[in-house]
C-alpha cells in the first residue's frame, strides 16, 4: 500500500486519539487502550514499510505521548464478566455484521436446498437423517405421537447431552474458519440441508405447523447460534485473508481473538436451547399460544442482542453518550 493511501485510510483514527491525549472527546482508560492497539499497530506497519518517514515519526511519537497517559490511569473493571456482555462483545460484534449476514444467507440458502432435494428425490431424506430415524418417525405418526423422540429420554440427560452436542457443532463451524471459511462454509451447509429436509418431511405427511410449533421451542436459539458461531469461523477467516493495514499474523490473532469472544457469547444461549429440548419442548400437550410466545420470545432476544443492541451501542458510542468500562 502506498503511503498516502495508508495515511488517508487511517488518519481520522490517528486524530481522535490525539485529540484524546488532549482531553477532547474520548477519555475512558480502556477504550484508549484498545485505540492505542490499534496506534502501535500502525507504527509497526510503518517501520516495516515507509521507515524514516514523516508518517513513522509521527506515529512514533503519538504512541510514545500515549504510553503513560494509559497505563498510568487504566484501572481493571470490577465486573469484568458484566462489561464483556453488556459493551466490550457488543461493540466488537458491531464490527462483524457482514459475517454475520453470510453467514445467515448461506444457511438460509442450504435450508431450501435440503427442502427442495427432499421434495425431489424420494430417498434424500433418509440419506441425509438415516433409517433407524426416519422408521422411528414414521411409527410415531402411525402412533398419533409425531413428536414422541422428545419423550424418549429423561430431562436432565437430554439437555446434557444436546447442550454438548450443540456446542461441539458450533466449535467445529468456528474452528473449521481455519481452512479459509471453506470448512465454516460445509458445517452451515450440513446443517442447513439437514434442518430443510428434516422441515419437509413433516411437510409431506401434513403435519409442518404440528413440527415448527415442537420443533422451534428450541430451535429459534439452537439454529440461531450455530449461525452466529459460522459468523465466528468466518471472522477468523477473514483474519487470514483480509489483513489490511496489519501483518497477516497480527491479522490472524485478532481473527481468532474476536471469533473466540463471539464463542464465548453463545454459550448462555446454547444452554438455554438445551433446557428448552429437555425439559420443555417434550410437552407437545402445550397450547398453541404458549409455543407461539416462546418461539417469539426467544427469536426477540437473539435479535436484540446480536443485531439490535449492537447498533444501538455502537451509535452511542459515535455521538458520545456511552463510553467503554
């Protein structure tokens, strides 16, 4: 990159900063820090790249002025684990939301394939859930009882057992970004054809409404984090591919480091879809309203806190309202 292009890219970043180490605009100690990063990264780039420079000096002295504004005043919060989920991941969220979106698409697109194959091709469905479970499906139907493998075990093993499972699943989405998002792209797509023609099966036997009214009391938060754990393979990806102004190690660090706290968030979110499939959705007896609000209630509160809080947040922080603690 040339280094006017680089300057003109990074400048109004360069600037805020300044304009903090004088008092003006942003002042929380931890919110410098995480600028100041982002300064020393720079200034390495610069030594690598324009040495001697203007552009090297400058930002040489910028963080030497920094050093011990920050440190000397940077205090650790008291509640580490509260500022993590109510501002440190969701600002840091904000900054993923293009991942965020293929990753949905992508599964979205890989659904309706499951649907449309299975709609298709009369042994698709059986290839991709196996015979044991759609035989044991179809004697549940004859038994007036569709829902009945929810029955099947007890409560407390059920949410273990699918709580982990899920969380293996989701690791794998993140894990795999390693390959260049190919392997992130395969678990959506697994994922993807598996729920489209699991949700087409129970369509050709008339009974969809009987299987999204069971099926997503859980569902919402199970599906919706395992796409929220591909967008955390794909930010690692991206790490790899995209390195910007950074060096691809450096680029790659933070890929990991962002896709890890993206993790971190929805393991909460994993449990209570585990909770959900033990001890709830096995009670198919329960009236429609009550499925209905459940399903909406848990869909509301995966969209506020990883779409809609997150930009809320983040406009906050842009006029000044809210600082990071």
């Amino acid at each position: 990159m040339r280094e006017a292009a680089f300057v003109k890219q990074n400048k109004d970043k360069w600037v805020t900063f300044e304009n903090a180490l004088k008092g003006k605009g942003l002042s929380d100690p931890d919110a410098l820090s995480d600028l100041y990063i982002e300064i020393t990264d720079h200034l390495s780039y610069a030594k690598t790249f324009y040495r001697g420079s203007n552009t090297e000096f400058y930002l040489n002295a910028l963080a030497s002025q920094a050093h011990q504004k920050i440190y000397k005043t940077k205090r650790e919060s008291k509640n580490r684990i509260v500022t993590f989920w109510k501002t440190e991941f969701p600002t840091m969220f904000y900054q993923h939301r293009r991942e965020l979106l293929i990753a949905f698409l992508a599964f979205v697109f890989f659904s309706v394939v499951g649907a449309f194959s299975a709609a298709n091709e009369g042994d698709f469905v059986r290839s991709i859930l196996g015979d044991a479970y759609v035989n044991m499906t179809l004697e549940n139907i004859k038994n007036n009882d569709p829902m009945a493998v929810y029955k099947q075990q007890g409560e407390f093993n059920m949410f273990l057992g699918i709580t982990i499972n899920n969380i293996k699943v989701a690791v794998f989405a993140f894990a795999f970004g390693i390959f260049l998002g190919i392997g992130t792209l395969y678990i959506m797509l697994r994922n993807g054809i598996m729920l489209g023609s699991f949700q087409y099966f129970f369509y050709d036997k008339g009974l969809l409404w009987e299987s999204v009214r069971t099926i997503w009391i859980h569902g919402t938060i199970e599906i919706a984090v395992i796409i929220i754990a591909g967008c955390a393979g794909l930010v690692l990806a991206n790490g790899i591919l995209f390195p910007g102004t950074y060096t691809r190690l450096e680029s790659f660090k933070r890929g990991v480091k962002n896709g890890l706290k993206i993790m971190v968030s929805t393991v909460p979110f994993f449990i209570v879809a585990g909770f959900l499939e033990g001890f709830v959705t096995r009670h198919t007896e329960m009236p429609d309203w009550l499925a209905i609000l459940i399903i909406l209630g848990s869909l509301s509160l995966i969209i506020y806190y990883y779409i809609i809080y997150p930009y809320q947040l983040h406009k906050r922080l842009k006029n000044g309202s809210v600082t990071i603690h």
